[in-house]
C-alpha cells in the first residue's frame, strides 16, 4: 500500500509538474499497465448519505480464497505456521528487550513472557 502512495504521488508530481511526454511518465505508465494487469471484476456498494461502503466485490482473477480464510475443519492454514512468523517478526525487537530494555536488579535479563502455551513447550517438539 505504501508503494501504491509513493506511484500516486509521483503521477501528480508529473502531471503538475508538465511532464506528461518525459520518459519518467512512459515508465510510471508502464509499471501501472503490469501492476493492473489481474485488476478486474465487480464492486457493489452502498450509498448512503454521501458515503460509499463495499459490499461485495469478485473477480476472476482474485486472490481470495475461502479454505485459506477461515480456520474450521478441512481448511487449508496450517495454523502451526503463525507460531514461526510470529517468532521471526518479533525477532527484532525481542532482541532488543532482552539487550538493551529489560534489565533487571544488578543488570540481570528479566525472564520474557512465552508465546507458547504452558505444558507446549520448544522441549516437547514445538516451536
């Protein structure tokens, strides 16, 4: 979503600045054409009092899939694999409360508080 910002206010900038014909708009042009190339379907929405609200949207081409989206039997998610990515995104800064935040009395690393349940522990297999 940010990148999509960064394009968008580059087109302005361009376009303010008169620089339809310059090489830069060619690319800009270029990159939107490959990036919208999947972009299709239908959007409802509800209008109401000079609100818009989606509710509901298909596409041929959407990512969405029902079996990756929910959690009930049959489904898709291997839900073991948030533990992981939970871990590696906070990598960061559980490092950095174990270094430089959580010092206890004398200096001492203050215990962390787990991310896995009690009597699931990395020494019966998990994690």
């Amino acid at each position: 979503m940010r990148f999509k910002t960064l394009v968008s206010q580059a087109y302005a900038d361009l376009i303010y600045n008169g620089l339809w014909f310059s090489q830069l708009h060619q690319d800009l042009m270029a990159f939107t054409l490959s990036n919208q190339q999947y972009v299709s379907g239908t959007v409802r929405l509800k209008l109401y009092k000079g609100h818009a609200q989606v509710v509901g949207r298909k596409s041929v081409h959407s990512l969405y899939r029902h079996e990756l989206a929910t959690y009930e039997e049959g489904d898709q998610y291997d839900s073991s694999a948030a533990l992981g990515f939970i871990k590696i995104h906070g990598l960061g800064q559980t490092t950095q409360a174990k270094h430089q935040l959580l010092r206890g009395p004398g200096g001492r690393p203050l215990e962390l508080p787990s991310i896995i349940a009690p009597g699931r522990g990395e020494a019966s297999g998990a994690g």
